[in-house]
C-alpha cells in the first residue's frame, strides 16, 4: 500500500506493539515424521495464544526469493526490501557495531594470496586466523597514509574478513569490485564506474599500492579484495515513517545495526533470549513499538542442526510469558527469512506470522507452524505488509476516504 | 489486472449477474464462544449456497486501511479504490439525493457557534435540531445574493450539518477548509490555493460575509464552517468499463447516489430487505449487473449490538429465495468493509465474499462466514479484483492471447 494512502492516516493512541523476531524460523519437513523444526518443538506457551490469533504466511522479499538478512529485516519493518536495499559493506559494519556517519564509504574486505606474478591464489589468504587478521589491520593502519580529507578504517570481522571504511566528502560506491571471484587472475583495478566516484577510486588506489607493501612480506595474507561498497543512506525512521518511538533489543550487533539505521533506539542484551524477553518488558514504557531479536534459530538452521533449532524454538516459547509481561496491545511473531536446518542455509520459503491482539479476528488454529499459517486469514502476502497490519490492529490508523 | 489487458476480451453474452453487498458485514470475535456476527447468524439458504460456491477473503483498500463507504463501494464494482476517490461534500451530496451536475462544486458545511470575537466557540452549533436547520438553511437561501454566474444551493442534513453546492464555470476544489478544527480560533479564510481555485474563493468569501450577517442575532448557529471541497469528477461507467447495463437498489441514498456516479440506474426501495430483492428480480430483465445494497448490517455493527446485526443476517438470509428469483448466472455476496459491533465503527478486515455461479469451482465450504472464506480459493487479494472475477465467471470475458 503506497506510503501517501495511510501515513495521513496514523495518529497516536498510545498502543504498544512487540515483535518477535525469530531468524530464519521458517523450516523444512525432517524425515520420518515430516515434521518441521516449528512442528516438532513443544511450545505450550505460544500454542496458548495461537488459537487467539491470526496467522499467515508472508514472502519476504516475493516468492521463491531468498532473503539476506537485510531484506528480511527492512521487510519486517514495512519497508520494501527491493528499494531499500543495504550494501554488504553497511551490513559488516552493522555486525560489527561500527558507528557509521553520513559521510562514509563502508567496503567489505577479504584478505588474500597473491602468487609472484600478482595473481589471485586463494582469495581467502587460507583462511588465516581471526589473531592474525588483527595483527594485519594494526599493522596496516598503522603504516598507511591516506589522501588528504579521507579518513581510513580497518575492522577486523573474523578469519580472513574485515571491514575497510573511507570517511570524507564525496565518496561514492560506484567503483569496480576488485575481487576477480576466481584464482589465477590479477586482481581487479578500483576504477570509478562514474565520474562521481572519482575520489573514492583515487582514494582506494592509493591504500591498495600502500597495503601491498606493507604486506609484502606476508606468506599468506599478502593482499586485500574490496567488494560490497556501501555508502551510507538515509532511511526514514520508524518515529518519522509510523510515528513509533521505537525500541530494539537484540544479542547480535549487526541486528542492532540495522534497527539504528531506521532510528530506533538499540539495546544489546547477551544474556540470552529471557534476558532480551525481559529487557523489552523493562524499557516498553518509553517506546511505542520495540524488536525483540532471536539469533540462535538462524544459527543452528545454518548448522544444520534440526534438534538444536527445535531446542532454541523450545527456549522461547518457555520465556515467551517474560515478553507477553510487556503487555503489548499487538504481539507479532514472524521471522526474517526461514533458514531450514536441512538445508544449512537462508531459503525462500514463506515464513509464518502470528498476529495477537484483542482487535484480531483471530483463526482458532491450534498451532503456530508454517503449516496451520497457511491456512490463517492473514493469507498470504508480502512480509512488508505485516507492519501495517500491526499498526491498524493498534488502533494508530484512521479510516481512508469519506 | 490492467484494464487494457481485459477490456478487448470483453463480449455481451446475455448472461447476469447480481451484487448483494451487506454494509459493513465483517465482524470480529464476540467474547464468549468466539463466533462472529456471521457465524452466529441462523442462515440456512446462505448455508444451501455455500458448498456451492468459491469465497475468499477480500482487502477493500489494502491489508490495515480501514475504507470508508466511497471506497468501499467503488472497490466493490472494481474501480481502484484509491486512484478513484469521492470527496466528502461529494458524499454528503450522494446522502441526499442531490443531483450533481458536472459545473458542482460540493461543500460539507457545519453550522457553528462563534463568539463575540469571531472565535470557533462551538464547531457544531450545540448541535441544534434538524427543524432549526432546515429554518436556517431557508433564511439563508432567501436572504444570500451569490456572485453573478454562480447559483448557490444549501441543503439541510441533520443536526448541524448540512451542504453546500456552488454550481457555475471554473470552481475548483482547491480551496482552504474554513473549519479551524478547535474551538477558540478564528474561522479561516476560504483562500484559493491554486490559482484555477480563484473564483472558488471568491464566491465562499463572498458568501461567508453574508450568511455572518444573515445569522448575526441566532444564540447558537450563527455561522458555517466549510470543508470536504469536492468537484464533480467523471468516473467511467459500468457500461464503458464492462459493457453492464446496471442497476442499483437501495434504501439509502447515498450508495444510490454513487451508484449514480457510476452510470448506474437507481432505484430507491425503502421497504426493507425483501422488497429490495423483489425489485431486484422485477427489474433484472432489462440489466445485465445488479448491486443491491443491505444497510442495516452497518448500522448495527456501528451501534455495537451484535444481535441486532445477527438479526439483520437473517433476515437477508430469509429473504435470500427472493433475490435467487432473479436467476442471477453469477451471484456475489459480499462487503464494502467490515463494522464489528465489537469496535463501533469501520474496520480494516478484509470481507467475506461468496461468488455462486454454474461456472464456480465451488469450494465446498459449509457456510458463508470470515473464517470459512479464509480457507476458499478466492483466496486473500483486493476486493477490486472480485468484480472481473463476477464478469468472467458470467462467461463474458473471451481469451487472452492466441
């Protein structure tokens, strides 16, 4: 639904709204009983309010689309994930919690090997140690010298990855990916693809030649590969997009990272999924809507490890009364994308919703599972428009034309 | 679906079809056993229909925004909701049975206590009586000299509200609303906001001075506020867009009245439900589409009485023999919107619809409620959708493509 149909619509009641979000919930049937990890998990606590709820399934970027965690995220908050897209480089810097300002270029880099002739010989640098990564960027950073009015950072991510921002004035991230994606080539230059990436290439060029001796030495990491540039965007705030005060609590920097981009206000809590259920119930008083973030069902889907995700899946259900203390007037229970233990990665597959709320027609069924979803009344549809649903059940949106 | 995808495959088959749209149908939950207005109702002859039948859910304007009647409607006969929108005054002048002309320019008009500083000290008047109304709206018509070449009408509505039309060249819409909103303010200035809107103004401030005067010793209604400015605006008819020579039939003149907009022959039945479907099915021979309008459904749900809306249910369902009478090829029944009583007014669920046809593959369903046609093969989509569904199950839409 267009943005200029509802946004005249909003007003403020008051209401709170919570979503649980658990990553890459969705699954897949295991064999033998064909369950799903959602089917297989004892959930007392979510199938007390499941009857009391609408549900559906929701695409969330279109079907048959597989969502990074950036388009899953923007999609759960209502913004459409094509537009809004978010660069590698912005995601690593997300994850690592690197405080990014309008006036930055964020790079993903990947350390590597070149052979004597300049070629790509391992585009990972075997995958040296996460110790040795860092000793890399201190050195790098220290030795390096930037053009003028560019302000160089090196982040160190884990093994052979690392983040690379340029802060300055007009820096753009039209410039070529110098990661050739193969061995045995050299690799690429970081020409600007347009004249308004200019800087950024004269900049980048600069570091490249500089990293090259400085590393010159090294047996395995004697090089770096940039790719994923990302410059920094401005995305409407939740406040300005739904008037929302907007709060969100998560274990993970990068989901926190992203959750700051659209202007909520970011807790991390590593205490696990209770501690985060109780954070959300603490802080709700000053926030309209607050996100509560669930890593491990991602994890343990990527691990490929069914148990472990039914396990996680177990966890909250058991803390889900700590959340419900919030007393929201809308509960949401989604996921960003599914991430089916069988097949040890982020999939397409819809992702079921919940929606609970004394303004629900709700669906009498008797489970949260993608399976009951789809027959829920919330249908099926784009996850981008869950966010809305959530705002009318509210009671913050006013009726359309006379 | 573009419509110059459909319109060339569109042919006259003779065949009919027939709309029975329940105001305001959709409910929610009552406590207790959880059933809807819907499934609490007795409806034998909606339940001989329904394993017969397709249904789905349907989203008037989009999924969390709440229709209002022109939307509603306009959604039900196909029309996009949101590009075809009716202005308020429009919809006060369709209230009455005001015949609009094509030089109309609509005002929604508030009679209005000001104090002796001219300030809003009651936006309503004390909400005199319609009697008093009427007296006013008289006196201000007998005594008022409009600007040469505009003819001025103000028509009573109930209470303090009433209509205002100015009919002449060059009125434009584009006019500042006059009602400040909150007591204690000055009323504003009808100034154009456009240049096209000049006249406009001119004519209103011209008026306004007078009808101060003509009202300067009544204790509470002595002024109006104008809002809700709305042009006549040409929608294309249900014969230009599906070749349907349509009637309508109602007992409110309001959806007469936008039925009217759409080119439709009206005809008003005060005699209640069953007398509606009679002169449905006296008039069906010589139309090919017929909308018959149920609004009690909506103003029951709007008074919050759950019974009263399950009596009215009924007694459609009862009377339904009547309606089938008409032997419609293709008949739907369906919602502008839905009013649980449980909320007192509009809502943004999506509505019921029932589409019962020779060609339908029916569902199987046992009854016509919410939560049955979540689970039809209508499926969940724009209720703007339901109309060309009617037009091809009534076997008027040719092929698509070779």
């Amino acid at each position: 639904m267009d943005t200029e149909v509802w946004r005249p619509l909003l007003h403020d009641n008051g209401s709170k709204i919570v979503f649980l979000v658990m990553d890459g919930l969705g699954g897949l049937p295991r064999e033998g009983d064909g369950s799903t990890e959602l089917e297989a998990a004892r959930t007392p606590n979510l199938d007390s309010i499941a009857p009391r709820s609408a549900l559906g399934l929701f695409d969330p970027v279109g079907p048959g689309i597989t969502p990074g965690s950036g388009p899953g995220h923007f999609a759960l908050f209502g913004y459409d994930p094509v537009e809004n897209t978010i660069g590698r480089g912005m995601l690593s810097a997300m994850g690592l919690g690197f405080d990014v300002t309008p006036r930055d270029l964020t790079i993903r880099c990947n350390f590597a090997t070149l052979d004597r002739e300049g070629r790509v010989a391992d585009r990972r640098a075997g995958r040296i140690s996460t110790e040795k990564n860092r000793e890399l960027c201190t050195r790098i950073a220290r030795a390096m010298k930037p053009m003028p009015g560019v302000e160089v950072f090196l982040e160190t991510e884990a093994e052979h990855r690392a983040l690379l921002v340029l802060r300055g004035d007009d820096l753009h991230e039209d410039v070529a990916e110098t990661d050739p994606g193969v061995t045995g080539e050299l690799p690429v230059d970081p020409t600007a693809k347009s004249p308004s990436s200019r800087r950024s290439s004269e900049a980048l060029v600069r570091l490249l030649a500089q990293v090259r001796e400085i590393l010159r030495d090294e047996p395995q990491a004697n090089f770096i590969l940039l790719r994923g540039y990302a410059r920094f965007r401005a995305y409407p705030s939740m406040r300005e997009r739904y008037g929302l005060r907007s709060l969100a609590v998560a274990g993970y920097p990068m989901y926190l990272g992203i959750s700051r981009l659209l202007g909520m206000d970011t807790h991390r809590e590593t205490g696990g999924i209770a501690a985060e259920f109780d954070r959300v119930a603490a802080l709700i008083k000053d926030f309209d809507f607050a996100f509560c973030h669930v890593k491990k069902t991602d994890s343990t889907g990527e691990d490929g490890n069914f148990d472990a995700k039914v396990h996680v899946i177990e966890e909250v259900d058991a803390a889900l009364p700590k959340l419900l203390a919030a007393k929201p007037d809308v509960l949401v229970v989604a996921a960003d994308h599914s991430t089916p233990s069988r097949l040890r990665g982020h999939s397409w597959h819809p992702v079921p919703v919940l929606l609970y709320a004394a303004t629900a027609r709700y669906d009498r069924l008797a489970r949260y599972t993608e399976r009951q979803a789809a027959a829920g009344s919330l249908g099926r549809g784009p996850l981008k428009n869950v966010m809305l649903l959530a705002v009318a059940h509210a009671g913050r949106l006013k009726k359309f034309g006379a």
